[in-house]
C-alpha cells in the first residue's frame, strides 16, 4: 500500500475563532526565563496542535509580536491564549489557589519518570519548562506539586525544551484523552 501526502487544504484545519471556541486540554504550559524566540515559537505550535488552555511567559521569556517567535510559531499566537507575568513563582501561587496542580519538568531528587505519571482527568495541570541552560528555577520546583522527568538513556540527559514541550505536552494530552 502506497501512503499518498495529505495537501493542506485536506487537513480540515478550523478557524481561529473555531479554536478559540473549542474545548480545551487540561493543560497550561508555563515557560520560566526561556531565552530563544524559536523555542517561544515551537511552543505555541505545540500547544496549538494539542488544544493547550494557556500559555504563560514569564521572566525574561519573550513575548509576541515578534518575527523570531512568529517563523517557528506559523500563526500558533493568534489561537493559543497566552499571558506575560514578570515573576514565575507569583503565578505558579496563582494557579494553586485555583486548584491547577503544578509540574515542574526538571532532573530532580525524587522525581517521577514521566512514562509512570498517571495524570488525574479531574484535574488541571500546570506543566513548567524551563531556561535552555539553567532549567527551572529551584524555588519553582520546591513550590511544584510534584517534578516530572523525561526518560533518557543516551549520553547527554539532556532535551532543547521545544522538545521536552512536545514529549510532555503530548504524553499528558494522551493520558487524559
């Protein structure tokens, strides 16, 4: 059997508005001090494809518009919601008073792989990513509900973070579909 490439205009792709009224995931990704426009723009393709509820930027992380989010984001800023907040850990305490149970994703002590993470479809998740160097900030993680660790096996244990969007968003949208 021979797989035929979809055109675009097969992918029953909805409108914004479509999509701003759409029902969506259990899950807000919160990015802590990322520092490369790519990295912003890969994020929101992701939570676009994954019916992410809201995306927040936070610290030095930067914002739309920009040209630099714009190339890798293809339009993802116009559907995605999104909010700038100057200090992680005041939104992080913002989302706990609203009963949105946090996750860091970092290599930490006591951390739970991620294919072992049975999300709960009653509750909201907060999935927080952090800067391309530093991670996320300990007070971040010591504030988490819990740290969520992406299996790896090679050499450098490590993920760029669009990556680690992708796996974690994906795994955690899987579970709760």
């Amino acid at each position: 059997m021979k797989n035929r490439k979809l055109k675009n205009s097969e992918l029953e792709r909805i409108s914004v508005s479509e999509f701003k009224n759409t029902k969506k995931t259990p899950i807000i990704v919160v990015l802590d001090n990322v520092r490369s426009l790519h990295n912003i723009g890969s994020v929101f393709r992701t939570a676009d494809a994954f019916l992410v509820e809201k995306i927040y930027l936070c610290g030095i992380t930067a914002t739309p518009p920009h040209k630099d989010i714009h190339k890798t984001a293809l339009g993802a800023t116009n559907t995605v919601d999104w909010v700038y907040a100057k200090d992680t850990l005041e939104v992080i305490e913002q989302l706990k008073t609203e009963n949105v149970k946090i996750l860091s994703i970092e290599q930490a002590e006591n951390a739970q792989m991620l294919n072992d993470f049975s999300p709960n479809k009653e509750e909201k998740y907060a999935l927080v990513f952090g800067n391309e160097v530093k991670g996320v900030q300990q007070a971040v993680v010591s504030a988490s509900d819990n740290v969520i660790e992406i299996p790896q096996y090679g050499n450098k244990h490590s993920l760029n973070i669009s990556v680690s969007v992708g796996v974690v968003v994906w795994d955690v949208f899987s579970k709760l579909t």
